[in-house]
C-alpha cells in the first residue's frame, strides 16, 4: 500500500485539466479547490477526520454562529470517536445529518450516537434522524425537507444555494467503498444518474432499503472529505484520482473544496 500511495496521489490542475504526480509528503492545496493528504496508518487518518471536524466548527461557529455537519456510518462514523474529546465547541448550535441511512433501522444515527454524539452533549433536537416512516422515497422526501425547514428558518445554521436551491453544508464527511461508492448511492446506480434535482434520494435494493444524499448535494456543500483506507481499495482510489472518464461515484465528488484523506499503511 506504501507504494500504491507513492504513485497514485495526484493532484488536478484547473488550469489544464491534467494531472501530475506529486510527493504525498508535500501535498498541499491547488487553487484552493483538491487536495489528497496521506497518513501512515488509519489511526492518523482518524485523527485528521476530527481535526477536520473540529477546525470546520469552531471557524463557522465563529464566523455566523452555526456549523451544519453530514456523517456516514461505518469506519468513518467509528472514527469520529475521538470528538469526545474536543473541547471549546458549542455544539449545541451544531447540527448533526447523516449522508445516507438504513431505513427503519436507523444504523447511523445509533452508531453515531453511541460513538460520540452522547457524549458531547449535542442537543436531540440537533441530531437530524431519518423516522418517518412510509416508503424510502416518502423517508427521502421527509429527510430533505428537514434540511430545508432548517435552512429556510434558521441562515445561521444552515443556507440554501441561490443557484441551484439546494441546502449547503458547511462539512461533508464520506467513506469511499472498494467499488467506489460513496454514500448509497453506488457504480451505475439510479441514484448515481439522478437528474431530478433532489437533495435526498430514496434507494431501494433487495437487502437494504436506505436514503442517501445526491450527488448534487453532496457536491453543493462547502466541504467534502472522502476518505478511503486499505490495500483493497488501492486500484479504486487509482482509478478516481487518475482517470478522467471515470463514473465512479467516488470520482464524481466535486465541492467547491475536495478532500481525500488516504492511508499510506
């Protein structure tokens, strides 16, 4: 894996479309836009996911008084173990959504509660939870006007995008999978193709039933940080970073700000 990463970090050039190999100790941001950082082991990439969490917070708490977060579950919601420890955040003006979410079952939002959200307190009514029952797309439907009630009502917590409507997070935090899906929404997917302008998207297999946030809202956010560790997923990560013609939902994340964090272990 420690050569994969030393061949694979990349980073786009706006200006010419191309991409160049870079030293992965001496990566930094392009034009504000990409960046891919590598750490030694999942252990530092744990501990930058808080960081990242925790500086995004206090610079928006700061700055206008909220900060509006969206997690997924599994190895990047176990991650965030580490926020119990942070000191110096109101989180009672944080507003905790998830990226997608099993349906009735809630997996996410019991993961994160149980793995820190408890402990530091933030307020029940701030933890956005998908239970409203009915089919995926009516939970989906559900699920995206409450963004919307809190964007509409409250600016300092959360805004709408003036160009294309849709709420805008300050952080997004995304796992990436070995077959590059990001979310729920995965490799040649509805979910993947949707065109309706949807900020939450209803995605019904044979063994999961689930909402996902689209890729327009994930991609309307402030702040993206995919992450991605493990040898398994090392050609995936290739492929996203390297290749141009890739639909991979992974390679389709395109804030405003993009991140990967990677693990050279």
């Amino acid at each position: 894996a420690a050569a994969f990463a030393a061949s694979v970090f990349a980073a786009k050039d706006e200006d010419d479309d191309e991409w160049e190999d870079i030293d992965p100790n001496d990566i930094e941001f392009l034009d504000g836009e990409f960046v891919v950082e590598a750490f030694d082991d999942e252990a530092q990439l744990a501990k930058a996911l808080c960081a990242e969490v925790e500086e995004n917070a206090k610079a928006c708490l700061s700055e206008r008084g909220g900060f509006s977060l969206a997690v997924p579950g599994g190895s990047v919601a176990k991650a965030l173990a580490g926020l119990k420890d942070v000191k110096d955040v109101d989180w009672s003006k944080v507003h905790l959504f998830f990226v997608n979410e099993r349906v009735p079952d809630g997996k996410c939002y019991n993961l994160a509660m149980d793995t820190w959200v408890k402990a530091v307190n933030m307020p029940e009514a701030n933890v956005h939870k998908c239970d409203a029952g009915g089919s995926v797309e009516e939970e989906a439907a559900a699920y995206e006007a409450q963004m919307r009630t809190l964007a509409e009502g409250d600016d300092n917590a959360m805004m709408l995008d003036e160009v294309n409507g849709l709420p805008v997070f300050d952080l997004v935090l995304l796992g990436m999978g070995a077959d590059g899906h990001v979310g729920s929404i995965y490799p040649e997917s509805k979910a993947l193709k949707d065109e309706t302008g949807a900020a939450v998207l209803g995605v019904d297999m044979p063994d999961k039933r689930s909402v996902t946030m689209s890729m327009p809202l994930i991609n309307t956010a402030e702040r993206v940080v995919v992450a991605a560790s493990g040898v398994k997923k090392a050609e995936t990560v290739r492929a996203v970073l390297e290749d141009d013609e890739s639909e991979l939902p992974g390679a389709c994340v395109d804030a405003f700000s993009t991140i990967f964090f990677l693990d050279t272990g």
